[in-house]
C-alpha cells in the first residue's frame, strides 16, 4: 500500500458536483492498493498514519500525532499511486490492484482508521470520478508505502 499524505487546515472531496465528505485540521490520506496488499499492510499503515507526528505543539515543532490533537481524516482511493513510468510516457497500472481486491482492502482500511481515531472518517467513492480540494497545511506532504517500512 502507498499513502501519500497531507496535513490539511481543510479538505474535501466532490463527486457529481455534489461535496461527498469534507474535514477541517486533519489529514487527506491518498490511499493506492497494490495487488499483494494485505491486511497486515493495512494494519501497520494505520498505526503509522496516526501516530505520525506531523502536528504543531504548543512551541510550533511537529511533535504531535492526529491522534493526540483530535485531527480529522479523509481518505480517497488513488490507483495512480502505483503508475510505473520506467518506459515510455504512458504510465503503466499493472501492480495496482484490481477492485476485487482493492476495495475490500480500502473498506478494511477506513474501518480501521476510524476505529484507531475514534470518529468518523470522510471518503470518496472508490472508482468515482472525484474532485478533490485542499489547503495544504505548511506545507506538510508525507509518502509512506507498506512494502518499503524503512
């Protein structure tokens, strides 16, 4: 699995013009899924996501978690995140996941995620065709993938 995350002071995602979930301080979390994913991927991502201490204390260092600040979260399924652009200029999406895989592994993700924080956590549509704003907070952009941990 691969993340790309990013502290946001406000997030939405738009489908059919109609706002599908929007946050305000939190995370969007940029979720790909790649074929051999896992559950022990989804597992491990979700403690890191949340424990990740991107946040600004009281001295505005990052050194707090979402966890510890009662951040918000949206989740938005991306197979992009898997492109392979070695040859040519058309990206390849060979090791992303297809959707019998792929989806039961998002649900499980987000499920988890809002068990971890708690709360509700906002999502796309998996497979839609989603607008998806923000305001980048600092800006904070962090990629993490399941198979690379180090």
């Amino acid at each position: 699995m691969r993340v790309v995350i990013q502290r946001v002071s406000q997030a939405s995602v738009t489908i059919d013009n109609k706002v599908n979930s929007s946050i305000e301080n939190g995370l969007l979390i940029l979720l790909g899924i790649e074929s051999l994913d896992t559950i022990e991927d989804v597992n491990w991502l979700v403690k890191k996501i949340i424990n990740l201490r991107i946040f600004n204390d009281e001295n505005e260092v990052m050194n707090k978690s979402l966890i510890e600040v009662g951040g918000e979260a949206l989740v938005i399924s991306q197979f992009t995140l898997h492109a392979n652009t070695k040859k040519g200029n058309r990206p390849s999406y060979i090791l992303a996941a297809r959707p019998e895989i792929a989806i039961p592994l998002y649900e499980k993700f987000i499920t988890c995620l809002e068990t971890s924080l708690n709360k509700k956590v906002g999502t796309g549509e998996f497979g839609a065709d989603m607008k998806v704003a923000l305001v980048n907070d600092g800006p904070v952009t962090i990629l993490i993938d399941s198979k690379n941990p180090s």
